[in-house]
C-alpha cells in the first residue's frame, strides 16, 4: 500500500471546470490557477470557450486571433505560457502546436467523415491534415501524431495509426481488431482493453474489459499488461517512469493501483463497487516534473517518483480537470 504524504509542494497547478469561478454572475465553465497548498483558485481571464455555430462539438477561444478545437476544455501550454482549446493529450511534446478533430456533417456526426486539423498555436495557422472515418487524436509520439479509429456508429475504439505532420503520410500500427479499444497514449506506449473470453464472471458495463493492454510504440508488441477476471479494468493514466494506473472495479469494491510491471502493483486508494453506483471515480491525471496528478471523488493527489502518495486538497474534484504542469 503506498503511503499517503504529510507535505505540499508550493505551485500552481492549472485547472478546467465549472469550478473556477470567472465572476458571480458566470455559469461557464474557464481555466484557472489552483495555489498549492493554500487551495485558492485563481481565474484566467479568457479562457470560457463558445461553441462554433454550425458544427458538431467544435470550440472557439475568446483570444484573439481566435483558436479552434474538438474539446470544451482548454489546457496550458507551459512551453508557451498560455491557453489553448485542447485537451493535454492533444498538445505536441514541443508546445507548439495541437490537433483536433472536426465532423464533417453535423447532421450525421457518428457515420460522416472527419477532418484531423494542425494548429500553429502562435500564428493560430489552421490546416487539415488528414480526413477519414471515425478518428480521434489520441496523442503524440516522436514527432508523430497517434490516431486511434472508431467502430462505424460506436464509441469504441480499435485501429491504431501515426500520421507525420509535415509530409502527412499514414502509418497503421495496429489494425482493427474485434473486441480490442485503444484509448490512453502514454511515452512509449498506448493502452487499451479487452474483454477475455474465458472469464466465467464478465464485469457487468455496457462495454466490458477485464484486462489492460499495452501496445509498445517501439516494437509494436502487443501485451496482456493485466487480467482481473470479473473486474472492470481501465487505465486512466501512467506515472513519469510509463506504469499504468489502472482503476480495477468489481461489484463490492473499487481500486485505484499503480501496475509497476504486469506482476507487481500497488493500491493507493479504495472506494466503493460498481454495484454501489457510487463508485471511486477518477477524473483526471497529470504527469509533470513532481510527479503524477489525481483528481478523484475523494480529492486532489500527488504520486511522486518514489510511489508516495500525498494527499492535497480535499473534495470532489469532477469539476475541475487537470490540464497542465503544477509550475
């Protein structure tokens, strides 16, 4: 079991949310400053996105020139020194640039086309790279932009391809297979799900998964990272050093572990089961220089390097996504 800390670091870490509140008369949602370890939140001025008219789940920036994006949350870009309308996920290793996705026909948002943008985010350049089925961005590795596809009129994800931003060429990974969904890019790696055909007790969810899956960018290996039999398993995030934590949900019980090799994990924090309907429920993760951010249902968490697991500040935290580096 990891031990919970008994210090703060002193930083500020940037958040997005309907709790950060802009002015009393605000409802939007905005980014914003969270002090540590005080807990006071400052607003940024600027950052409530406006839907694009017209378009399915496409946002606009309040800067000017403006900067368009596929998420309702925007995240800063430490390397810049501002906000930009994308998830972190989104954001190139470098800070200069993101990518975002647009629906070609809003009338038919789960069978049209869709159109993968690059955005310059200093000169706010806008162009499409790339256009095809159901596709989502998924990350970035080495330069390159990780796509994952869509089940035509699903949500679940299966093919996985990199496009290279300058010369736009397509590379696929890992083709679609039936029953796998690739969902979290990490450094070196892409982690996914699947359901084990032999287990005799299958979770109980709409899609269920009781293993994680580990997809090497190196050697395109595809690894059984872990199997819970009955369990939902999702990853939700990786620590500095690439080790998953995986939120593992039976139906009495929930637990959020930190997998160090396919053999060996540790739980750092336990709530109630899927049968509760009020399970533990993580948020968001971030992984900087301190270590990896954890917004829960039980409040904000450090784990640093050493495995340390240091409680921040109390509360739910479903209102306020991490999207930067505490700095």
């Amino acid at each position: 079991m990891a031990s919970p800390g008994n210090q703060s670091l002193s930083c500020q870490l940037p958040i997005y949310g309907s709790s950060v509140v802009v002015s009393s008369s605000s409802t939007q949602q905005a980014g914003g400053l969270l002090a540590l370890p005080s807990g006071a939140v400052t607003a940024e001025s600027l950052t409530s996105l406006t839907p694009v008219s017209g378009q399915f789940d496409e946002w606009q920036s309040q800067t000017t020139p403006a900067l368009f994006g596929d998420s309702s949350v925007e995240s800063y870009d430490s390397v810049l020194g501002r906000w930009v309308p994308a998830t972190p996920a989104e954001i190139a290793p470098t800070g200069t640039q993101y990518a975002y996705v647009v629906v070609g026909d809003i009338t038919q948002p789960q069978t049209t086309p869709v159109y993968v943008h690059l955005v310059t985010i200093a000169t706010a350049s806008d162009e499409v790279i790339y256009s095809s089925g159901q596709t989502e961005v998924l990350g970035w590795d080495q330069g390159q932009l990780l796509l994952v596809d869509h089940l035509p009129t699903s949500s679940v994800t299966t093919g996985l391809k990199t496009i290279d931003p300058a010369s736009e060429q397509i590379n696929t990974l890992e083709p679609n297979t039936s029953g796998v969904e690739w969902y979290l890019a990490s450094p070196g790696a892409v982690w996914g799900g699947e359901l084990n055909s032999s287990d005799p007790t299958p979770p109980q969810v709409q899609v269920p998964q009781d293993e994680a899956l580990r997809y090497d960018l190196a050697t395109g290996r595809v690894t059984v990272w872990s199997y819970h039999p009955g369990d939902q398993v999702t990853v939700v995030g990786t620590t500095a050093s690439g080790a998953p934590l995986e939120l593992i949900q039976s139906p009495s019980q929930a637990d959020l572990e930190v997998a160090t090799s396919s053999t060996t994990s540790s739980t750092l924090l336990s709530g109630p089961g899927l049968a509760s309907g009020q399970g533990l429920a993580i948020y968001s993760t971030y992984t900087d220089s301190h270590g990896t951010w954890i917004g829960t249902d039980q409040g904000l968490y450090l784990l640093t390097a050493a495995l340390r697991l240091i409680p921040e500040q109390a509360g739910n935290f479903a209102n306020a996504t991490i999207v930067g580096a505490c700095g």
